[in-house]
C-alpha cells in the first residue's frame, strides 16, 4: 500500500512593506498538499502555523473572514494558502502567547469579548496587554493542544460550535476534551 504522506521542503518569502518573513516548511503533506504533521513542542518566534480542529480535520483552518468592515470574527474556513490562516505565537511569558495573523499583523490579536453574559465569544482585536489575548498552550499528548486563555483560566477551552461538516462558531466552551476543544499548529 502506498502512503500519501510525503516529505518536502519549500520556502516561500513573503515581502509586506518593511517587513520581510520567511517561513520553511518540512511538514508532512497529503497527496492534495495539506499540512498533516503537529507541532512537537513550544511554538517557534517568527513561525506562522495553521491551526486545524481534530472535530474538522485539515481541510478547514482557523481563519479571521474578510468581510470589508470589521474583519475580525475568527471563522473555520476551507484550508488554502490565506495569510489569514497563518498565526504567529509571541511569548508573553509564564507559558502564555499573543496570537495574530499574517494578514493582520501584530496589531490585531484573538481575544475573547468581555460582554459580562457570555464572556466567551472570539473575536480579532486591538492587541493590549489583556487577559483575554493571553492564550496558553496545553498539550493533550496525541499530537493535539487545549487552548485557554489567562482570562477565563483552563476550565474554559478554545472550541467550534456544531457538529457535522460546516463548523460552527468559535468560542470558549467548558473544557471536557471533546474533539471541537482540540487544536493541532501545522507547520
């Protein structure tokens, strides 16, 4: 039987303004091109991951939707080579990272709303240095990673909302393992 996992490497170099980002990638890849391969330990400074959802799999990423306004509801979108679905991990320290995009930039960090009913809804923000944009990563041991913030604590994971083939919303839910609480950061 053939495997359809392959081994390659690329560089793509990414010019935006001054700034200038290379990202290398030697990741697992199916016969369709998609990461396969988790993160093994802390993420890396100046590396952009995608984050999949075990509950979707690969072919749907975590993804903040352009929609010309606000462009700052964090979405699962169809995986696809979107700056959008690349996110950086900056050390806060004590084991906590500010999450943005590629797209975005360091200026617009995922946050949870404090709307004092839910205090659970995710959503793209102003980076400050708030409890809310402070996103610790736990390790399950399968490869996959809880997401909680400072803010709510580890009772509270990063999850998608709905079941069946079109995922959700994204928010915290009550942590209890399920799939949809599990995230994997593909290089």
């Amino acid at each position: 039987m053939r495997s359809f996992v392959q081994r390659y490497r690329f560089l793509i170099g990414l010019t935006l303004g001054s700034l200038s980002v290379t990202m290398a990638d030697t990741t697992a890849r199916s016969a369709d091109g998609m990461a396969t391969a988790p993160l093994q330990a802390a993420p890396q400074a100046m590396v952009y991951y995608r984050l999949v959802n075990a509950a979707h799999g690969v072919h749907w990423s975590l993804d903040i939707r352009n929609d010309d306004a606000l462009n700052n509801q964090p979405v699962l979108a169809p995986s696809g080579n979107f700056s959008g679905q690349y996110w950086r991990f900056t050390r806060f320290g004590d084991g906590y990272y500010r999450m943005t995009t590629l797209w975005l930039g360091e200026q617009r960090s995922l946050d949870i709303i404090n709307d004092g009913r839910t205090d659970a809804t995710a959503v793209l923000a102003d980076s400050a240095h708030v409890s809310g944009q402070q996103w610790k990563i736990t390790p399950l041991g399968d490869g996959s990673v809880r997401l909680t913030t400072r803010w709510r604590g580890d009772e509270m994971a990063l999850g998608v909302s709905g079941e069946g083939t079109a995922p959700g919303q994204l928010m915290l839910v009550r942590a209890d393992g399920a799939e949809a609480q599990r995230w994997k950061l593909l290089r």
